[in-house]
C-alpha cells in the first residue's frame, strides 16, 4: 500500500507539472518564437534522454520500416505538436488551451478503435459525448451556437490532435522497438522536422532575452517532457495506465491555479463548469472500460 502512495505521488508530481507547463508556455511565447522555444527545449530534452536512454538505444536493431514510421511519429508528435503548443498560447488562454488538451486521451482512444479494431462500449461514446460538450461550452463561452474558433483554438486542437496520433503509433511501435528507442529517436527526428519552419534570421535576437527566461525554458524542457515523462512510464505499470491516464483529468484545474497565481488571471464560471463537465465524460468512458477489464 505504502508504495501505490509513493507511485500516486510521483505521478500526481507530473501531473502537475504537466500543468503548470500552460502558464509557464505563455510566459515563455512572450519573449520567444514558439518555434524556438520548441527548438531549444528539444535541444535539452534530448541532453537528458541520452543519459537515460544510451544504452538501450545502443543495443536496438532498426530496420527501415522501424526508421520511416519513428520520422513520421517524431515529425507528427514532436515538432508539430511542441510548435503548435507554444504557437497556441499566444491566442488563448492556459486554462482554455488545457481544457481543449484534455479530451486527448478519448481523442486516442478514437484513433486506436479505428487503428487496431478495438471496440468500445455505449458508456465509452456516451462519455465521450459529455466530455465534447464541455469542450464545447468553453469554447462558445456558454452559447449553443456554432463557436467563432478562433486560431488559438485551432492550434491547440491541432497539439491535441498530433499528441493523441503520436500515441497510437507509439502503441504500434512498441510491439517491435523499446519504448526508450522509441522516445530518443522520436525526439531526434522532431528536432530535425523543426529546422525548416525556424526563423533563422532573427536568431540573434534570442541572446538578448533576460537569463531567467532561459532559465524557465531549461528547467521546463528537462523536468516536464523529460523527467516527467520518464518517471511517468516508469510508474505507470504499477497502477495500470487507465488509473494514471485518469489522473490527467487534473490537468485543466492545475492550469487553473498556476493561472491564478502567476498571471493574476481569475477563473472563470464557464471554465470550471466546463472542466467539471470534461472530467465526467472522461470517468465515465475510462472508468467502465476499467471495470469491463477487470
């Protein structure tokens, strides 16, 4: 029992800092181009995981259909999602842009049942169904009508999007590669698919940026996408995928509070009602879909 704590500690410890990562994105879109931002951290990203990935890496046997599908995941779920994410924060809301972020794990499930066959019950799309609607109510700011999307809306869709595709092909991918292989080299080919949409001429003005931006961008890179991702891979085997996948919901409320207390930004009625909405129609799909595998 003592352990299941220390396990649910450590992924709650992600889960927040998964959240935190919406405030501090906006904060970070302010002084740098979301394509650099993307860059840089990838760049560390990649520093940390050669340290905790080298060996097993070393040890994999590719052949070239392993290296066409890890390009294409590298390029769908790296760079195109760590661009659109801080690309995303320059037109809305953290908390607006984690409530869209958080119909990912159904947005997943979706893609599997096309993918791999999978059938899904009625609570699944009934589920599914109530979580789009708070979406929904978020976006329209609580009108029923067909919602003005506007482009920050769209790219934070498009992040949700690439993420949950990203997902499927790692499910695939693992059947044949380690999911440490798996992860270095989807990052090495999203760095390499971010070299041509990154403005190269004004590069320079980044070296005139305050350290402790560069400090914030660090420090996000290395604790949120790599220490995180790894302590959260490592830990989800104890208490199976869909308890921890369950945990994300907590996402859009940790965005909240972050939002509150660094960017003064109050939380909105509709937001949280929204948020509620969200969490239910994610317990719901998830929740009977743990207890029909029990």
């Amino acid at each position: 029992m003592n352990r299941n704590w220390i396990t649910y500690l450590i992924l709650l410890f992600c889960v927040v800092a998964w959240g935190s990562n919406f405030v501090f994105g906006s904060i970070l879109v302010n002084k740098f181009d979301p394509s650099l931002i993307a860059f840089f951290r990838l760049i560390f990203i990649l520093i940390f995981l050669i340290f905790m990935t080298f060996r097993t890496v070393k040890e994999s046997k590719l052949n070239m259909h392993h290296w066409l599908w890890l390009a294409v995941a590298g390029f769908i779920g790296i760079s195109i999602n760590q661009w659109s994410f801080y690309a995303s924060l320059q037109y809305t809301e953290p908390v607006s842009a984690a409530l869209i972020l958080a119909l990912s794990p159904i947005v997943t499930a979706l893609l599997s049942t096309y993918w791999f066959q999978e059938k899904k019950s009625f609570h699944f799309w009934s589920g599914s169904f109530v979580a789009l609607l708070g979406v929904w109510l978020v976006i329209t700011k609580g009108s029923l009508l067909v919602p003005s999307i506007g482009k920050g809306e769209l790219l934070i869709g498009l992040t949700m999007l690439s993420f949950s595709i990203f997902l499927v092909f790692v499910q695939q991918l693992s059947k044949s590669i380690h999911p440490a292989t798996i992860t270095w080299y989807s990052n090495v080919f999203g760095l390499v698919g971010l070299l041509p949409f990154i403005p190269w001429r004004n590069t320079y003005l980044v070296w005139d940026i305050p350290y402790s931006y560069w400090l914030l961008l660090i420090l996000t890179a290395i604790i949120m996408h790599g220490l995180c991702t790894y302590l959260w891979n490592n830990s989800i085997y104890k208490v199976g995928a869909t308890k921890a996948a369950l945990l994300l919901n907590l996402e859009p409320f940790i965005a909240m509070v972050f939002a509150l207390v660094i960017l003064g930004h109050g939380i909105k009625t509709l937001q949280l009602i929204g948020a509620l909405i969200i969490v239910v129609g994610i317990t719901l799909s998830f929740r009977t879909q743990s207890m029909a595998s029990r």
